[in-house]
C-alpha cells in the first residue's frame, strides 16, 4: 500500500533518477514490547535492523542477484527471527 508521502517523494526523485529505499515499520512488528523507553529502544532497534536488511536486500537486487536466488526459499524474515527453509511434503 503506497501512502500519499511515498508517492511525493516517487514524483520528486523520479526526474533527479535517485533511488528510494523505503521502509515501514508496521504497528504490529513492535507488538508485546514493554511500554515506555524500553519499547522506544526496542523499536528503533528494529528500525535499524530492518533498514539494513533492506539496503542489502537492495544493492543484491541491483548487483547481486545471485545472491537474492541463494537466499529464496530460505525462510529468512526482515525485523523477525528467520523461520527456516521452505518444507515440501
């Protein structure tokens, strides 16, 4: 779901031909943390993870896609604990 400021900042860099790596951190990725400055920390914790992943994720796509196909299947989860390789009955 695109949000009206992501579209903002699509139409301004489109002519400049800047990339844009956008990521959102849902409610629900924060979910069961403790109130107050422990949750702040932990949130932003997950922030930080998150938008490293993503930088990762994305100069693979740009320059490695290899290393995108390596990794498919794999069960890795961006902000949460990887879940493991996709099983085949």
């Amino acid at each position: 779901m695109i949000r009206s400021f992501e579209l903002g900042l699509i139409g301004y860099l489109i002519p400049w031909h800047a990339p844009l790596l956008d990521v959102v951190l849902a409610g629900i990725s924060a979910a069961g943390t403790a109130g107050g400055l422990w949750a702040l920390l932990g949130v932003l914790g997950l922030f930080d993870r998150r938008t490293r992943e993503h930088a990762i994720n994305c100069y693979d796509l740009l320059f490695r896609p290899e290393a995108l196909r390596k990794r498919a299947g794999t069960g890795q989860r961006e902000g949460f604990a990887d879940a493991g390789p996709v099983r085949v009955k």
